[in-house]
C-alpha cells in the first residue's frame, strides 16, 4: 500500500474542491458478474476483442441464442474504438450507480444488454451472475485532466455531468476496496425498481 495515501471522497454536499492534496479518488464500479474472484484477481479491466466475444459468447448462450446469432450481432456491435470492452468505466457516484445507472448491476455491461437487446433477451440477462458493486480507491493519474476538472468544480452536483468516468488505465486489484451485492437497484430501462434475492 501506498505511503502517504490521501482519498477524496464525493458526496452529494461536496462543494468545490482542490484536488492537490489528494492522491486517490473513490469511485464505484457496478457489474453483474458470476466470477467476483476474478475482480479480485485481476482488477477491472479492458478487453481485446477476442476476449469480449468470449465473454459475449459465454453469457448469451445462457440465454439460449445459437452461437451462428451471437457472432453476427457481436460484429455489427463491436467497435474497437468506442465499446465499454476496451475502456473502464467508473462512477464517482454510489447513488448514480444504485438509482441512475442500475443498468450496469441489472443487466451487466452496456454492449452484452445492447446484445440482449437486439436478440431479443435482455430479460434473460437478469438472471446471469449477480449484481456486484466494487467501491474503488484509484490513483488520481488515471483519471482525464477534464474529469478532474469535473470533480474540482463539482459539475456533477450542479447537473453539468452524471459522475461517469472512462478512465485512462485499469483499475489494479489493491485498489477495489469493498465489494458489495446491492439489493435495490433501479432499473433505468424498465423505470422500476429491482430488487435481487
């Protein structure tokens, strides 16, 4: 562990902030994963695309779809530039994550729902793995210049920004430092609640 570690940590009555002092900020990231021990293995982080497609695979053909349907929808999503595969995503946000992006906790990520989606069963998602929240400590160099900004100016109390952050590298496995299984997550695309076993 770091020497010297100092973490800011948002809260909705945050005002404006100087993040000089500060080495790490807390962040949240929300999946819905049959493997947590991977989480704690390896981290968070991006994949290739090989490996987003076995993960891909894996998942919807649980959900009954013929490998020939996955193959063909995974090629027409996937983009290697712009997908959540290959970028890390996090929320500065617990509430944001729990009560507006309860996608991620429900479903899992936004291209296997976008997937679910166009196979017509993203129902099905619902029931694959479990909704896992990882509240993260990370090194404040792996966030954009602009999203420290963000966080300096607290755009996101102030509604200019929804707390979401691509980071610019992984998120190392010293850095998750909680791991929790909400039970009332909303559901942003239904407009309802959630609520898990």
């Amino acid at each position: 562990m770091m020497k010297n570690k100092k973490v800011f940590f948002w809260d909705e009555n945050t005002d404006k902030v100087d993040l000089t002092g500060y080495t790490h900020i807390r962040a949240y990231h929300g999946c819905r994963t049959s493997n947590v021990e991977s989480y704690i293995k390896e981290g968070i982080h991006s994949f290739s695309r090989k490996q987003a497609y076995k993960i891909a695979h894996d998942i919807l053909l649980q959900c009954d779809i013929e490998e020939k349907e996955i193959l063909k929808c995974f090629n027409e999503k996937w983009n290697d530039n712009t997908d959540h595969f290959n970028n890390v995503c996090v929320n500065i946000s617990k509430e944001d994550m729990l009560y507006l992006s309860g996608h991620y906790l429900v479903y899992g990520s936004e291209f296997i729902c976008g997937m679910g989606a166009d196979l017509f069963c993203q129902y099905k998602l619902k029931k694959i793995g479990k909704p896992t929240l990882l509240e993260c400590h990370i090194d404040k160099q792996k966030f954009p210049q602009s999203i420290l900004q963000a966080i300096e100016d607290n755009e996101i109390k102030y509604g200019c920004w929804d707390g979401g952050i691509y980071l610019l590298d992984d998120v190392s496995p010293d850095e998750i430092v909680e791991i929790t299984y909400p039970q009332k997550i909303y559901d942003p695309l239904l407009g309802c609640y959630y609520y898990t076993k």
